[in-house]
C-alpha cells in the first residue's frame, strides 16, 4: 500500500505536487552539478581541447540516456496507473519485466557504444584537436552504461511509486563520489578527458550498487520478483507508450546533436562556448524537467482513479508555479550570463561565446515550463504519440532550421542559435493547448 505522500489521488493538489517535485528538483540540481564538474574541472586542470571532448562527448551519451529515460517513462506511467486502480500484482510483474528487458537492452549498447564512437565523434564535426579526447571519453561512458541504465531504471521505477525522496539519495551519492573522482583523477593526476569519464562510470557504479541495497533492506508492498523476469506481457506494454518518446527524444537529440556540428563549424573558441552554456542551460531547464517529471505520474496516479477533473488542476497548478519561477531564472541568465560563464572557465573568449547564446536562450526558462507541464499530462494520460509528433513538428520545423539559418551567416553570433529553442517552445505550447482542448472534450462526452 501507499503511505499518504505518496497517495497523489487526495489531498491538497499544491502540496501534493510540490512535496513530490521539491526532491525530483533537487536531484536534477545535483545532476546538473555531477555533469557541470567533468567541465569545471576539466577546464581548469585539463586542457581547452579537453573542454570540448567533453562537451560533444557528453552530447553523444545523452542521446543514448534520453533514450532510455524515454522508454522508462512508459514504466513510470504504467505503474502510476496500476497503483491508481490498485491493481498491485500488475506492479510486481512491471518490475520483472523491465529488469529483464533493461538488462538486455544496457548489454546491447554498450557494444554499439563503444564500436561507433569514433564515427559519432567526426559526424559531430568535432574540431580536429578534440576528436581523439572526445572519443575517449565516449568509449569509456559507454563501457559502465549499464550502470546508467538501472540507475534511471529504478528512479523512474520510485517515481511511479509516488516515492521522489530515494531517487535523490541515489544522486547525492553519485554527485559526491564524481566529484571526488574528479579531483583526484582530473586535478591530481592530470588524466584529463580520460579521468573525467572513469570519474563519471565510478559514480553511476556506486550509485546503482547502493540503491539495490538500500531497496533490499527496506519492506516494500512493491519489488523484484524471480517468477516475473522474464520478457512477458509487460514488456511491449511500457515499450508501446516509451516507443514514440524514444523516437522523439532520439530524433530531438539527433538535432541538439546537429546543433553542436553547426556551433562546431564556428571554430574552437565557439565549441568550447557553446559547452560552457550548455551546462548553464541544463541549470535553466530544472525546473520544466522537474514538472514533467512529477506531473507523468501525478497525473496516471488520478487516471488510473478516474478522477479527470484532479488531473487537469495539476497541470494548471504546474503551468503557474513553473512560470513564476522560470520568469526569475530567464532575468538572471540574461543580465548575468557572462558571469555564470566564468564559473566554468576563465577563457574571455569562451565567456563571450557563452554568454551570446544564454541571450538568445534565456527566454526558454518561461515557456518550457508551460509546455513541459502540457507534456507531462499528456504522458499520464498515455498519449505519447501525441508528445512525440508535436515534438518532431516544433524540432524539425523551426529548432533546426533556424538554428542552420543563423549559424551560416556572416559574423554569425550564437544569440540567434540560442533563439531559436524558446521559438520553437512557442509552437509547440500552441500546439499543445490545441490538442488539450480536444481531448478535454473526448474525455468529457465520456
């Protein structure tokens, strides 16, 4: 059974969903920080070179952890409804199904990983003096991406559970130990780019480690059950709802990935500038990733209840509360983002390239928590095909077109690259409240 904090379908709506999001945020804030180290470090100990390996390093393995994060959305979704309908033994067959499939599908990409990192590096258009740092630290990430495959695994696992609080225990640790990782393989014994990524698997390694032990220990209405890892009926269930937010996040990140070519073809100076951001751009979007995160299953919990009407004072609740604070967040990134840069960096020309396109971005702050807040509803409500179109459609519309449009122009500046991102929001936010309005009717008829 659900303890009453974890129990989304009563109670005050507001509370509710900040009890839940405060921790999922603060997960993200130390995940941010966990990915900001390899570049604060690197920059300061490792070499200008070693601060784009990094960067388009760490842009290829997102890809591969979007993707998994897409798919384990559809677990998160699945269980947040079973338990709204209390259907508990559905949960436990959840459970060995996705163990078993994640398993095999961790094993898979690692060798893909690791064959095709070299190809994925020269395709990024990595500046020449990066590619071989830049592959290393691909080829290293992608030998421990097992660990990162069940630690997304099992936090979206006590999310749909309504448990927030243990996912972030599980990056506390990872935060410490990267960081520790980094200074001593980084700072200590200068192993730049190489040091960084073993720092990076060394964290995941513990984290995983410790989290089967803390839920092994703990008495759970909810767990691993032999009998049910297998590939059984679960599997094409959650695969069915993950599939088109993996093709979407897959697809989005290909851009984001097409994004950094662009930047990369502006030289060195724009490379590195635009990692720095990026890393200051993770910080921005917190707060729209936690909503989304938060309302997927706040939103499945009360589906799953039948109860409609609490579902969409969530969404409405989220929409305000993220626009509020993104509004904060996009006056300080574009008054101040110059010297959020110089905490990555000390190089004036990376600063100024930085600071160029957080300008352009900073807007993305406000509408992403709008959209997000769409998103996430839409997914409690398991219309991820929905998610997936409008996402290609605001991407391949307007994200990359523009983004190409202002990279080939002379003297380009990063501000309109980084303009385009709250263009798109916009559309994707019309589209979004259109699709709303008609499923709000469908559902009322019913």
């Amino acid at each position: 059974m659900l303890t009453d904090k974890q129990d989304f379908t009563q109670g005050h709506i507001f509370s509710k969903l900040i009890a839940f999001m405060f921790p999922i945020l603060l997960s993200l804030v130390l995940q941010s920080l966990y990915s900001a180290a390899d570049m604060v470090i690197v920059g300061h100990f490792g070499t200008d070179a070693g601060i784009s390996g990094v960067n388009v390093g760490g842009n290829v393995m997102n890809l591969f952890t979007m993707f998994l994060n897409s798919i384990t959305m559809g677990v998160t979704v699945l269980m947040g409804q079973y338990i709204g309908a209390k259907r508990y033994e559905d949960v436990n067959k959840l459970i060995g199904n996705a163990v078993a499939f994640f398993l095999l599908l961790s094993l898979v990409l690692t060798v893909g990983i690791i064959i095709f990192a070299r190809p994925l590096a020269v395709v990024m258009q990595t500046p020449e003096e990066a590619v071989d740092l830049t592959v290393q630290y691909i080829r290293i990430c992608g030998g421990g991406f097992i660990f990162i495959t069940f630690y997304n695994f099992i936090s979206s696992m006590l999310r749909g559970m309504g448990d927030s609080s243990t996912p972030l225990v599980f990056v506390a640790i990872a935060s410490i130990v990267n960081v520790i990782g980094d200074l001593i393989l980084v700072a200590g014994f200068k192993m730049n780019v190489a040091g960084a990524a073993i720092a990076t698997v060394a964290a995941q390694a513990v984290s995983v480690i410790l989290s089967f032990v803390i839920i092994k220990k703990r008495k759970m209405s909810f767990g691993f059950h032999k009998k049910y890892f297998n590939f059984g009926s679960e599997v094409p269930r959650f695969v069915k709802l993950g599939l088109p937010l993996t093709v979407q996040g897959v697809l989005t990140n290909f851009s984001f990935l097409a994004l950094c070519a662009f930047v990369n073809r502006l030289g060195l100076a724009a490379s590195s500038g635009y990692g720095v951001a990026q890393k200051i751009q993770l910080f921005v979007m917190l707060i729209p990733a936690a909503l989304m995160q938060s309302m997927a299953p706040f939103v499945s919990q009360n589906v799953g209840a039948g109860n409609e009407k609490r579902a969409r004072a969530g969404m409405l609740c989220g929409q305000i509360l993220g626009a509020g604070i993104g509004f904060v967040i996009m006056i300080g990134v574009f008054f101040f983002g110059d010297y959020l840069a110089m905490l990555f960096t000390s190089n004036r020309q990376f600063i100024a390239r930085a600071f160029e396109f957080l300008r352009g971005f900073a807007p993305e702050a406000v509408v992403t928590c709008i959209l997000f807040s769409y998103l996430g509803y839409f997914n409690g409500h398991s219309k991820s095909l929905f998610v997936m179109i409008q996402g290609l459609l605001q991407t391949f519309l307007l994200r990359l077109p523009v983004s190409y449009l202002m990279s080939i122009r002379p003297d380009a500046s990063l501000t309109g690259i980084g303009a385009a991102a709250p263009l798109a929001t916009v559309f994707g936010i019309i589209l979004c409240f259109i699709y709303y309005k008609r499923m709000g009717r469908s559902l009322d008829r019913k």
